[in-house]
C-alpha cells in the first residue's frame, strides 16, 4: 500500500455509514375515520401490500443491527437467515415509486449485514465481498427519491468500491459525482488523487493533491508529509524529473528536516539520473553543509576530494576540520587525512590569497579572478569572493558565467544578504544551475542564513 493509501481513512469499510442516510422510519396509516382531505400523506406513499411486509422486514433488520453492534456473533447467523425471506418478501410487494425506494434501502442493508457477519471485523475479509453492495447502491443512487447528500454518499461508496477492484476510471467519475453532489467526506479529495494517479493521470491525480495542499496551507494547516511522498513516488516511477524535482523542493520547503534535505539533494546531485559534473556537484555539496546534512566520513571525503581535485584546497581543509569537530570525521588517517595533508602543501604552495587577488586584477581575462573568488568563497571570506567574481564578470573571458554567476549568490546568501542572494539566484534559467539555484532559494527562504 503507497503511502498515500495510507494516509486515506483505514477505517469505515466495515460500517457504510450509508444506513444512517436512509434509516427506515415506515409512516402508519391515517385513521379511516379522518376526511379524505385529510388523509393525503405527507410522507411516503406506500402500498398497503408492501406496509404489511415491510414491518416484519425492518424489524429484523434493525435486530441484526443492534446484535452486530453489541458483537453478538453467534446470534446474528440466525437472525439473518430469518431475515432474509422477509426482506425477499417486502421486496416482492413492492409496487409505488417510495415502495420501491425502501425495498432497495431493504437490500443494502441485509447485504451490509451479511458481509460482516462474515467478515467479523477483518477489513481485508469485507473488501473481498463487497461486491454485493454494489446492485442495491446502484440502484439507490439511481432512484429520484434517493436525496442529493445520500445520493453523494452513495457514489462515494460505488468509488471506493470500483477503486478496490482497480476500476479506477470510474472511481473517480464516481468519486467526482459525490463531490458534485455535496459530499464532504475527509477523505473523498485524497480518493480522486489516488484513483487518478493509480489509473494513469499522474499529472492530474497530482494537480488534485496540490489543491489539497493549498487548501490546508489556506486553512492555516500544514499538509501531511506522506502527500509529499506519495508525490516523489509517483513522479520518479514515471520520470516526470521536472516534477520530481518540484515536489521535492515543495516537500523540503514544508519539512526541511536534516534527513529530507540530504535525501532530496543526494538523489538530484548524486544518485539520481541526472548528470551533474564536478563543480556543480561542489554546488550541492555546499548545500548539505549548510543544511548539516553531510553523513559521514565518505561524504566529507568526497566533498574535500571534488575540492582538491578542482584546485580548492581552502574549502577542502575546512570541510574536514568541521567534520572532525562534528565528530564524523577521524582526527587522523583514512582519506579525509590524505586529502587534509595534501590540501595543507597545496594552500603553503600558492602562498597568501591576497596575493593571487592582485594579480587576477591585473590578468587580461576573468579566469583567475573567477577561481581566486572560489578561493575566497571556500575561506569563508565572501565580502572578497563576490569583489573577484564581479571582477571576474567585468573583465569577460570566464569559461561558464552560470557558474560565477551561481557563486556570487551563494557567496551573497552565506553572507547574509538574502535579497541580494535570490535576485542573483533567480538570472540563473539553464539547467542544471537554474534546478541547483532553485534548492538554494529554497534554502534561502526557509532557513535563517547566518551573519557574515
């Protein structure tokens, strides 16, 4: 069962729910000895044939009711098999419009009745024989005297039945019929979704499930996260990647938990099937720093390794050391402690960044201001990272604009300047760097980004 299913009502299959809507109530006849005037009935019109047979009927019937809800089991077997002629009975007697009405409400309530007797409570039991239900709802839902909040009750449970036997074009015209008829049930909204989803209109079933959403969020409630869930499972089955990547930022946004972060931006950076390179993948590992979402010490490794490996050996040794006061990093040895002393010969190497700063101010083309702005960037310094990225921009030559241009808004959002941050963010329209800006936004708007 999908997550969404379960997040649906697991209960009330037993108890319809419908004998409420129709609880039979037959009118006595007016006293013979009133005007003809005054003997037109005001309630249903029933023949005296079906009267006469009714009685015995409804009686049994409620006396099976009230012994399955006093769990009296062994009484019930015999009650039904006494009621079942007189209900077969009141039916044959059946000749006005009302008399037909309740001979049908007649019908599904003895049918109800005998599926639990059987079923004893075991929903799995009930939903292999609801079948029976479905002629005398039918049939109901049907009938003119049927009233329009019954009416809706009765496609809903024609809905639910056709979206247990995999019917699910018609569960959810059904299920589109109760609502249209006034039912309010709380989970008719998710039973549209789902017959929609489960019957092939993933797009639909999901544009459903988001006005649900906004319906929650309008209510001043916050959606469950399995929606969300059952989202993602439905857009990555079908590879509706743009879809998935929606509904993985909308999941974050509304529980951006430490666990929800590092699995959405592991499966699109890394597990996924998206095919990110080096740098970018630096991109999506900055974020699960700042998300504090980096696991172990293979992530850590693997973050400070792409940083060497493309010439930031600042960043690298400052991933490690936070991984070793995190306590998810050793202090000595294992690969984090080769990259870290690889890292410290390479940062003695190049010398002071102020030094590679002026000469990327007097180099002909933006390159070297671009990668000195990493440099800085990875220090933690992103008053100068942004002053060599723009420096970098100004002077032209930069293999990928995205990609300084990226930079200078992450720099901005750690910063602290937030609004800086998203108007820079936001030029960025190709993929990859549009999607890996959008997780940075979220980030943006959804966590406090620290002081400078």
């Amino acid at each position: 069962m999908d997550t969404l299913s379960k997040a649906a009502s697991r209960a009330g299959r037993l108890s319809l729910l419908l004998m409420g809507a129709a609880v039979l109530a037959l009118p006595t006849a007016a006293p013979a000895q009133k005007k003809k005037q005054e003997e037109a009935p005001k309630g249903p019109q029933l023949s005296p044939e079906f009267r006469k047979a009714a009685v015995p009927a409804e009686t049994a019937i409620r006396a099976i009711r009230d012994k399955q809800r006093a769990s009296l089991a062994a009484d019930v077997a015999a009650e039904l098999a006494a009621a079942e002629p007189l209900v077969a009975a009141a039916e044959a007697a059946a000749k006005t419009e009302d008399d037909i009405y309740y001979k049908q409400i007649f019908r599904l309530q003895i049918e109800d009745q005998k599926i639990q007797a059987v079923a004893k409570g075991n929903v799995a039991i009930y939903r292999q024989r609801e079948s029976a239900l479905v002629a005398p709802l039918t049939a109901l839902l049907a009938n003119p005297k049927s009233s329009a909040t019954d009416r809706g009750t009765y496609a809903n449970r024609l809905g639910e039945i056709a979206y247990e036997t995999k019917n699910y074009a018609e569960a959810v015209r059904l299920f589109e019929l109760a609502r249209t008829s006034g039912y309010a049930g709380p989970n008719l909204g998710l039973n549209i979704v789902r017959a929609k989803a489960e019957g092939g209109d993933i797009a639909g079933g999901l544009a459903a499930l988001k006005q649900l959403i906004d319906a929650e969020q309008a209510a001043g409630r916050k959606a469950p996260e399995s929606w969300y869930l059952y989202a993602r499972s439905k857009t990555n089955s079908a590879k509706m990647m743009n879809d998935l990547l929606d509904w993985s930022r909308a999941w974050v946004a509304a529980y951006p938990t430490q666990k929800n972060w590092r699995e959405a931006l592991v499966f699109y950076g890394f597990a996924g099937p998206y095919k990110l390179d080096k740098r970018e993948r630096i991109d999506i590992f900055r974020l699960l720093r700042v998300t504090k979402a980096l696991s172990d010490q293979n992530d850590y490794a693997e973050y400070a390794q792409d940083l060497f490996d493309v010439g930031l050996p600042q960043e690298a040794k400052a991933v490690i050391d936070e991984g070793r006061a995190a306590g998810k990093v050793p202090a000595t040895g294992g690969p984090n402690g080769l990259i870290y002393a690889d890292s410290l010969k390479t940062i003695q190497a190049d010398g002071p960044l102020d030094a590679l700063a002026k000469r990327a101010a007097a180099a002909p083309t933006g390159v070297l201001a671009a990668a000195t702005g990493d440099a800085f960037l990875g220090s933690a310094n992103y008053a100068r990272a942004i002053e060599l990225y723009k420096l970098a921009m100004s002077k032209g030559g930069v293999a990928k604009p995205d990609e300084v241009t990226m930079h200078i808004g992450i720099a901005q959002a750690l910063s602290g300047d937030k609004a800086a941050a998203k108007a820079t963010l936001q030029t960025l329209t190709r993929p990859p760097r549009q999607e890996i800006a959008n997780f940075w936004l979220l980030w943006i708007d959804s966590v406090a980004a620290p002081t400078a």
